[in-house]
C-alpha cells in the first residue's frame, strides 16, 4: 500500500487582493495596521497579482496580520517559511505559525501541522502528535486527513494496527474525494482480505476508480486481475492495455509482462520488436526475468540484431540477481563468443551497475 502522506493548500478568498481596492489605498490601510489589507497585499506579493513577485515584502505583509491572529496569514507564513519562499527553508517557524493558526481552528493548518510531525519537519517526529492532527481534520471531513489517518492505521504508527480502520478512513477520504492513493489502498485491502472481507471484485472496482486518474500500481494490478480473471471476467487485451498504462509511467513488472504477452502473442499480435522494447524499459530498471528474456532476444536476433555482446551484457546482470537460468545461459553465449567480446560485455555490464543511480544513466546507449 501506498504510504505517502498529503499535505493541504489553502486558498485564500479572491476579494482580498489589491485588485479590488487600488493599491495605495490598501497600502496605506496595511501601514495603519488593517489586517485584512496586509493580509491582501501578503497574498499579492507572493502571488504576483497586481504587483511584482516579492517573496519578502509577502512575508512582511503575512506575518504583520499573523502577529494580530489572522490565521489565513499565520497559515500562509508557514507555508512560506517550509518551502524557503524568500529565504532558506526554516521548519521550526513553519511549525510555529501553523500551530498558531491551527489552535485557531484553521484545518489546513491543523493538517499540515500533522504531517510535520509525520515526517518530523521543525519538531521531533511524533507519530501520535500526527494522528491527533490528522484526526481532527478527518472528523472534518477533509479527505487527505482522512487517507492519511488511514496510513496511520494500516502501518501502525502512532495507533495500534488496524487494517478495519484503514478501510473505514480510506472509505471516507475516497467517498468524499476521487483521491487515487485511498482508492488504490482501497483496492489492496479487499484484494488481500485484510480489514475487510476478501473481495476481488470490489478490489477490481476500486482499482479501476484509481487507475483511471493516473495511479501507476492500481493500474498494474488491474491488468493482473484481468489476466488473471480475478474480480473481473478473464481478458488478456485488457491486461495488456492497463499493462501498457503502467509500463508507460515506468512500472517495470507492467513492462516485463507487456514484453511476456507481445513475445507469446498472448492476447496481442506477436510482435518481437514490441517485447525487446517493453523488456527494455523492465531491464533497464533491474527486472531481472526482463534482463533475461531480453538476452535472449538478442541472441536469437529476434526483433532485434543478432547481438551476443549484448546477449552477454545482460545475462551477466540477470545472473548477478541471483537466477540461475541466467548464469547457464551466459555459459552457452559465451561460447560463441571472442575473449574481447566478453570483456567488453562484461565492462558494459559493469558500467550499467555504476551508473544506474546516477544521472550519466540517462544517456548510456540502448542495446
């Protein structure tokens, strides 16, 4: 399941801005110490409405209201000092004015002050400080406190394991929001019958709810459902077709099988060419299984160049992974091969494993 938490905006009312009053007017009022009017010109400074960005005269603005209790302004001053508008980020401050506009009952504020003790930003991490926040704001209504709160409960931080309550808040955040994450963590508890009564066709519905917006593993496990025929009546083609939405926001396993399915003719066309490039996509991520047909594609020179350099290349990754089919596989390549050829495959193999977490990747030559 997913486990990232949310963090909430907050948009101010649009009658605030210097657009409505002309902007001497609202400065002198600011100066006399109007704090709708600082709070107005903080929003236009940052903001650039009216007048040209100036994250510092923002901050003088916000923080002139926040100082007489706007919590708008102490909840934009927050936000301002956790993402280093105007200056180096500084999460104590941010904690700071979020707390004061949170104790004023502001839920955004209240949220967000959640998640900083959640990821222990400005303030030591305090999973149970996060879950009262969240849950102060869930019982709001507010649908990422909800997904949140359901984090809380499915991994068992700050609140005793509780996959029914994780189902209960993913429920509620899902209800009143199309929010993908809960969809999706939706979908897996009723696939694995945790919290809930097993029920792959309702993990189906929800996974389908979520890989429509976008969400890469919902969308995964839809096209394994169809392949399967779990939830869902069994259709290879639209396997492929949640498959291919995955593989294309970089699923590697989604890819791995796209390649399985175009290499077979499996609910698609046969088509090697399409599986040396979805198996690429997989093996350039580590997929080992997708190292290993990938090689042996090349090979074979099936959809690609006979190429036993690059044949060798990923065997030699596959094999490193630890499977075994691999290792005898570079074996019998390896005959066919020159000495150089090994040694240059072995240093393209070498090379792959040093660059892959780094940037110098993006620009390796495909084989």
């Amino acid at each position: 399941m997913k486990h990232a938490v949310r963090v909430a905006i907050l948009l101010l009312p649009v009658c605030l801005c210097a657009a409505a009053q002309e902007p001497v007017e609202l400065l002198q009022k600011a100066l006399a110490g109007d704090s709708k009017a600082q709070l107005a010109l903080g929003e236009d400074y940052r903001l650039g409405l009216g007048v040209a960005p100036n994250p510092a005269e923002a901050l003088r603005f916000y923080k002139l209201a926040a100082e007489q209790n706007i919590p708008e302004a102490q909840f934009a001053l927050a936000e301002m000092y956790r993402y280093g508008e105007g200056g180096p980020a500084d999460f104590p401050e941010a904690v700071r004015w979020y707390r004061r506009a949170a104790e004023q009952g502001l839920a955004e504020a209240q949220f967000n002050l959640g998640v900083m003790y959640d990821n222990g930003q400005g303030v030591a991490r305090n999973y149970q400080e996060a879950v009262r926040w969240y849950r102060i704001t869930a019982e709001r209504g507010m649908a990422d406190a909800e997904y949140n709160l359901g984090l809380m409960y499915a991994s068992g931080r700050g609140v005793e394991q509780n996959y029914a309550e994780a189902a209960r808040w993913y429920r509620r955040a899902a209800d009143h929001r199309d929010l993908p994450e809960a969809e999706y963590n939706l979908g897996v508890l009723y696939d694995r019958g945790q919290g809930v009564e097993q029920d792959y066709a309702a993990a189906a519905r929800w996974y389908q709810k979520a890989a429509e917006q976008g969400n890469v593993e919902a969308a995964f496990n839809l096209g394994q459902m169809y392949a399967g025929g779990q939830g869902v009546l069994h259709d290879e083609g639209a396997a492929a077709r949640w498959y291919q939405k995955a593989a294309e926001q970089g699923q590697a396993e989604a890819a791995y099988n796209l390649g399985v399915m175009y290499a077979q003719g499996q609910g698609l066309r046969q088509d090697y060419g399409e599986a040396v490039h979805w198996y690429r996509l997989a093996a350039e991520q580590g997929q080992a299984d997708a190292q290993l047909n990938l090689a042996a594609l090349y090979a074979g020179g099936r959809g690609v160049d006979q190429d036993y350099v690059a044949a060798y290349e990923w065997l030699e990754l596959a094999a490193a992974a630890g499977l075994r089919d691999a290792a005898n596989a570079r074996e019998q390549v390896a005959r066919r091969m020159t000495a150089a050829q090994i040694e240059q495959a072995r240093a393209l193999a070498a090379g792959w494993k040093a660059c892959r977490s780094t940037e110098e990747c993006a620009g390796r030559a495909k084989r």
